[in-house]
C-alpha cells in the first residue's frame, strides 16, 4: 500500500456547494390547514393554510415546507 495511490485532489467532490445551505425540512400533509412548531429547532405554534391551487406551504419560521398530498379529501 503506497500512499502515492491516493487521491490528492478531487475538487468537485470538495466542493460544499450542497453543504453551505441546508435543505428546509419537507412534510406531506393531507389538509390544507396545519400547524408548525417548529420540531427541534422550535418556535411558538402557527398555523399555516395550503392554498390548493399551489399545493404547498412554507413556514414563516423555520422555512419548514408543507406539501399537500394530491389525494387529500376536498371536504373538510
Ligand atoms: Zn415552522
């Protein structure tokens, strides 16, 4: 085993580009009103509203992204 056998530049490997913004949690609901507290992070209870015709909801808070499943019931 030599060590000249490892790699000693990979640049596109070492690239954090994914690293430095970290992905806003995602959740599936199935209505179109649900609350957010936050989970770990944690902040005081709010209650978002998906607009249908958008399909999605972000909290004000912790950018967290609420997604509405497609079979969720229109009556409610
Ligand atoms: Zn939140």
């Amino acid at each position: 085993m030599r060590a000249s056998n490892v790699p000693v530049a990979m640049p596109y490997l070492m690239e954090p580009a994914d690293m430095s913004i970290p992905e806003p949690e995602t959740e599936e609901v199935t209505k179109t009103r649900i609350s957010c507290d936050g989970g770990n992070l944690g902040h005081p209870l709010v209650w978002l509203q998906i607009d249908p015709k958008i399909g999605y909801v972000e909290c004000g808070y912790c950018d967290k992204k609420f997604v509405l499943k497609e079979d969720a019931g229109a009556g409610h």
